[in-house]
C-alpha cells in the first residue's frame, strides 16, 4: 500500500544507469507460469491413459480438470490479496511446492478419487498461487508499456501450453503416465521456485518508478487507484467480471476434450497431442501480437473481438473432420485465448488503478472459475449420454457472443476515469 501512495506522487528520482528491474519481473513471471501451466495443460495427453487405467467414463475423467480449473481461478482471490500484503513471492513459492507435491501425489494414485485430490487439487491450489500474484507484479512494474510487458510475461502460458503436452506425451510412450507425471513435477518445484524468488511486488522497493522512468507516470497511465470494494461498485467491473464469466464455460472445453475430440476422428495420440500443442502456439503469437495491437487501437475495444472470435471458432471447431482443420481451429483459438488471457489485467489496471490490481484481477478470475469447473464436466457428461460434443461447442460459442457484447458497455477507461477523477494530469 505504501509502495503504491509513492508511485502516485509524481516524485522524481535519479535512476541513473542501473538496469531497471521491471524485465527481471517479466522473465520471472514468464517462468512461473510457463512451468504452472505446462503441468496444468497438460492434461489433455493424460485424459485417455487416466481413463483407461481407472475405467472412467469421460465425464468422470474431465472431473480432473474440472476440479483444478476451478481453483486456480477461484484461488485468485485469495492469492491477489495475499500477494498485495505480504508480497507476491512467499504466495507464488508457496503454490509451487503445493503443485509439484499434487503432481507427485497424482503418479502413485491407485483410484480415480486419489488423481482428484493429487492432480485435481494439488496443481489447483498450486496455480492459484502462482498465476494472479506473477500477474500483479508486472501490471505495478509498467505503466506505458504495460500491455506488451504483461503480454511477454503470460506468453510463458503459451510456451507452457506448447511444451508441456508434447514433453509429457513423450515420456508416456518411454515409461508411463506416472513417470510423466513424476517428470513434471521436478520441473515445476526446480524452475518455479528459482523465478519465484525473484518476484518483487513494486518497484518502490527497488529505488525505481514505472517503466524505469525518472519519475511516477503522469495522466492515463497514473492517477488514483481503487480498492477492491470501490471497484465492486462500479459498472464496469461487473461488465469485465460477468463476461468474463460467460466466455470461461466455453473456453475450458478445449483444454478438456480437443484430444479426445481428435482421437475420436481417428488421429493417432500423437496427432492428437500436436494438435492440442497448437493451441500454444497460438497462446504465444496471441499474447505477444496482440499487447501492441491493443496499445495502439484500445485493450476494451481489442477485448472485444476477441470474443466475437471465440464465438467464430467454436463454430469452425463443431464442423472440424480432418487433422488440418482442427490445427487451424486450435491455433487461432490459442490467439484468442491468448490475447484475452494478457489483455484482461490491463483492462482492470485501466479502469481502476494498480494499488490493489492482485486483489481485483483474484475477484475477477475468481468468477472465471464456475466456467473452469462447469465447462469440461458438463462436456464430458453431455458426451457420454449422446455420443457428441455438439452441444457445449455451439453454447460456449453463444456463451462467447454475450460477452462480447457485455464488454462494450462501459465508457472507455480514459472517459470513465476521467468522469470519476477529473481530467487526467500529465
């Protein structure tokens, strides 16, 4: 808090030619959430070996995900504030421990019921620490650049993404599921303690201002920040939170079903998993095209097709037969996912400040998670009983049109702000 009142006083100070820390943050978070999110996205190359292993209908199997989805997100909300008060660094240390341990857990079950509570809520709690807390530190790192630093930071999600099936596919084929699994796990608590130490929460702490400016951003790019209950009771907040809602059913299915998806049209498992590796490499282009596009046309506005895109995509994803096809669908879905992924804390530091953004980006991820745990369980439920994906395809793309519709409504966050505070000054 202290740190936050100092960055907003327009105080100059002499940086000389010291590097300036906010790309040390960017690296680590980068880091932390590669490593996070490989382990959880990978599994998609686990769902069929899990199901057979256990003898687990589909529904049962995405239960996994499910579970974890939705604590990562839900968790947010505690872990933005937690790293607010006491630093991003113990939070993020503390969720990586906590997910290596559920990835080791997760390679000695002998029940469906022991992956739930390994995978399940081990790599849940872990990412829940990990990811809200890594993003607030960049939003207080940079001010003028915030959109491409936070966009080169969770593209480590994107490389995560990409990676983390490929690699955890290979090792299936060598050993097995339970060595992939013991595999990941020495990589999350190796790398993601080693970025996590880096992890400082302002660069107040460090001697430095925003941007490694000689001095605390003026206009749009500064001002007052607002607390997570005075953010609650704005317009905008509920039109970022409640369309961020509507999308997140939608959006896990992929991360679910698109290999089962694709070995049911009779790819190869290792086809398959190229397939699901290309959602990372649209994840990547996505949040590293994308920051500077938002830069020069408006994050609301960016924020916005790329919703309208989802809807496009789940459509073309529900007609897909062929390999080609569903690596067109899979990349641009990784673009867009991407692009919304980065986009939508800058969106919040936009309208309400970065004092308290690890407490208002946990609130609104916090919403994303009734999607994480409704979408992949309703889809595999809904599998089992008629024999198809076609139903939460085409809902998550309606679930997508609202809210891109939603997002639009509130002023822009110049104009809102400008209304709240008074012209900005520069």
């Amino acid at each position: 808090m202290a740190d936050s009142a100092i960055e907003l006083t327009g105080e100059r100070r002499e940086t000389g030619r010291r590097p300036f820390h906010g790309w040390y943050m960017v690296a680590a978070a980068f880091v932390v959430m590669m490593v996070g999110f490989g382990a959880a996205y990978s599994f998609p190359v686990f769902f069929e070996p899990l199901a057979s292993e256990f003898a687990a209908g589909r529904g049962d199997t995405s239960m996994i995900l499910s579970i974890s989805g939705f604590l990562y997100f839900f968790l947010g909300l505690w872990s933005g504030t937690a790293s607010d008060r006491i630093g991003a660094r113990p939070v993020v240390i503390f969720g990586t421990l906590v997910c290596a341990a559920g990835l080791l857990l997760a390679s000695r079950a002998e029940s469906l019921w022991q992956v739930y509570w390994g995978y399940g809520l081990g790599v849940g709690v872990g990412v829940g620490c990990m990811y809200v807390p890594a993003v607030g530190v960049v939003q207080r790192w940079f001010a003028r650049k915030r959109s491409t630093a936070s966009g080169l930071a969770i593209t480590g999600i994107g490389v995560g993404t990409f990676f983390g099936p490929l690699a955890a596919h290979e090792l299936i084929v060598v050993t097995d599921w339970r060595t992939a699994y013991v595999g990941l796990a020495v990589v999350v608590a190796v790398l993601g303690v080693a970025a996590g130490a880096v992890l400082v929460n302002s660069p107040a702490s460090r001697g430095q201002f925003p941007d490694g400016a000689d001095r605390a951003p003026g206009g749009a790019e500064g001002g007052p920040s607002l607390s997570v209950g005075e953010a609650r009771r704005t317009f905008p907040f509920w039109m970022i939170l409640v369309s961020a809602s509507a999308i997140s059913i939608g959006l896990f299915v992929p991360f679910g079903h698109l290999v089962p998806f694709a070995l049911d049209l009779g790819l190869s498992p290792a086809e398959a998993a190229t397939v699901f590796s290309g959602v990372g490499i649209g994840s990547i282009f996505g949040r590293m095209a994308l920051g500077p596009v938002a830069q020069a046309w408006g994050r609301q506005p960016v924020l916005a097709f790329l919703y309208l895109g989802l809807a496009i995509g789940f459509v073309g994803w529900n007609f897909a037969t062929t390999f080609i096809e569903l690596m067109t669908f899979s990349i641009a879905f990784g673009t867009l996912y991407g692009g919304f992924v980065a986009l939508s804390p800058t969106v919040l530091a936009d309208y309400f400040g970065v004092g308290h953004i690890g407490s208002i980006v946990g609130n609104v991820y916090a919403s994303v998670a009734l999607g994480a745990l409704l979408g992949p369980a309703i889809a595999g439920y809904l599998y089992d009983i008629f024999g198809t994906y076609q139903w939460p395809i085409m809902v998550g793309a309606i679930l997508c049109l609202i809210a891109a519709a939603l997002i639009v409504l509130p002023k822009s966050p110049t104009a809102w702000r400008e209304a709240r505070f008074g012209p900005a000054q520069d």
